[in-house]
C-alpha cells in the first residue's frame, strides 16, 4: 500500500498562513477555543517558516565565494551582512 507523503509547505505558503491567522486573531471576533485553535495553526506556520529561512540561511553560507573564486564558509548575522 503506498504512504500518503504529505509535501512540506514553501516559505511562501507558510507565511500566507501565518499572515491569515493574524489577521483572524486580531478581528477579536472568534470565540475561545477557535481563537485557541487558530494561534496553534499560527505557531505552527511560524515554525515552518522559521525552520524553512534557516535552512536559506545555511545554504547561502555555503554557496558564498572568496575573490578567488573558491567556496568559502561565511556566516550572515541577522541583518545579512557577511562577518568579515
């Protein structure tokens, strides 16, 4: 019997949820529990996200070159300025 293989949402997707419970929680509108329901799915999407521009992260630190033209490791502070 073949596995049901759920596909990892992008970057993009996640974000569109994240952004679409953010803008339910703050209608203030839902009641408790769908308001309870609506943050977990947020947490979740942010998680995504955050795992997700992590892994960009490392793949830039890895595909940078030095003057030579050679691969060189070089980290990205939080603001995307190289450490030099």
């Amino acid at each position: 019997m073949p596995k049901n293989k759920t596909k990892a949402p992008t970057f993009e997707t996640a974000l569109k949820q994240l952004e679409m419970a953010v803008d339910r929680l703050e209608e203030g509108a839902l009641p408790l529990s769908e308001a309870l329901k609506v943050f977990e799915e947020g947490l979740k999407a942010s998680n995504q996200c955050r795992s997700l521009l992590e892994d960009a992260r490392q793949q830039v630190e890895v595909l940078i070159r030095d003057s030579d033209g050679e691969f060189e490791l070089v980290s990205i502070d939080s603001k995307g300025f190289a450490d030099e």
